[in-house]
C-alpha cells in the first residue's frame, strides 16, 4: 500500500491501522478459541507483570499439565 503526502491524509494511516489491529485481535481469538494449549499459554504471558521468559517458561509448564 502506498500512501500520497497531501492535506487531511495523516489521520488516514492511524484509522486504517486500528481497524488493521481489531482485525488482528479477532483472528487470534478465533485461533485460542479452537486452539485451548495456546488459550493457556498466552493466558500466562500476555498482560502479566514480570519477566517475559519466566512467563513463557510458566506457560510451557500450564501447557503441559
């Protein structure tokens, strides 16, 4: 996708990359949701304080349990 510098054009990027991003955000819960191994390992890391490898080393483990 090319975009052409002109007036009004700025905010154009921004929209189209939240819409780009919802879309995103709605194919990977579509994928947790037929998928309960990954649903539980990124349950563990995603949106969790701490060390992100410690995280996944959590997750691996939950995965597995």
């Amino acid at each position: 996708m090319s975009l052409e510098p002109g007036p009004g054009r700025e905010g154009d990027h921004g929209e189209r990359q939240g819409e780009e991003f919802k879309h995103f955000g709605m194919d990977l819960e579509f994928l947790l949701r037929r998928t309960p191994k990954w649903r539980i390992a990124l349950q563990t890391i995603l949106f969790t304080e701490g060390d992100i490898v410690e995280s996944g080393e959590e997750a691996e483990d939950a995965e597995n349990a």
